[in-house]
C-alpha cells in the first residue's frame, strides 16, 4: 500500500464519525497498535523536542525501508505518532520525504488539537523526515 492509499484510508476512518469525541476516541484506540519503543530505548536522543507531552520516535532502515517505532506518555500523542507511523513505516526514505501530509487537514486533526499539541505534531512530522533524509543517505 503507497502512503497515499493509507492516507486515504485514515481519512475515509475519521470520515465516519461526525463528533469529535468519537474521532479522538478512534484516535486513542489507534494509539494502542503504536509499534512501541521498548522502555530501554527511551532516551533523549529519541525524545522529540517541542511536543507538550513526552514522545519518542525512531527509525531504522531495513532492505531500503524505513521502519519507526514510537511510545509517548499521553494518549492523544501516542494515537498522533501512531497514525503518522502507520502512514510511514515500510516505506523508500525518498517516498516519505516527497510525500505531502495534508491528510491531516483532511481528517480535521490539526484544527481540534491544542496549539501546544500542534507544535509537537509538526515535529514529531519533522523528525520523521528528518530520520528518512538521513537513512537515505546511508543508502
């Protein structure tokens, strides 16, 4: 699946649901299938900076791929990382760097979210093009 037919397929799930409640109710559901980041490797130079809640973010490349793993200690967060790690995991570093992210527009998350909330939206989005930029030069 490209990352436009996931994102499509995160908007057509949020699509579904009219009230906000329920969209961050799927939100936080989503955060529970976050490929997590074992305790041990929670450290500072994965603790993404600028986030109001604490998230962790890495990535490691595998036959050209780049997989991330992620874990926060806020649940809004962790769904947030999880749906950007859904979109992602698996794919080229060059697809992921191309790749526009206006699925979140799409999907109405940016506007319900606290600006502190954004902020740390935005990089955890950063980090996750900053990690692929830098994996693709390893190639």
């Amino acid at each position: 699946m490209t990352i436009l037919e996931k994102e499509n397929r995160l908007i057509e799930e949020f699509s579904g649901f009219s009230e906000w409640m329920d969209r961050y109710a799927l939100l936080i559901e989503k955060g529970k299938t976050c490929p997590v980041l074992p305790d041990a490797e929670k450290n500072d130079s994965l603790l993404i900076k600028g986030c109001q809640s604490r998230v962790w973010i890495k990535a490691d490349m595998k036959e050209g791929k780049v997989y991330f793993q992620a874990d926060s200690d806020a649940v809004i967060t962790k769904g947030i990382a999880s749906m950007l790690l859904y979109v992602f995991s698996g794919e080229d570093p060059k697809a992921i760097l191309d790749a526009p992210v206006d699925f979140l527009d799409k999907i109405g998350l940016k506007e319900h979210l606290s600006p502190t909330r954004s902020n740390g939206l935005t990089a955890m989005l950063k980090q996750i093009k900053l990690y692929a930029l830098a994996l693709s030069m390893k190639k």
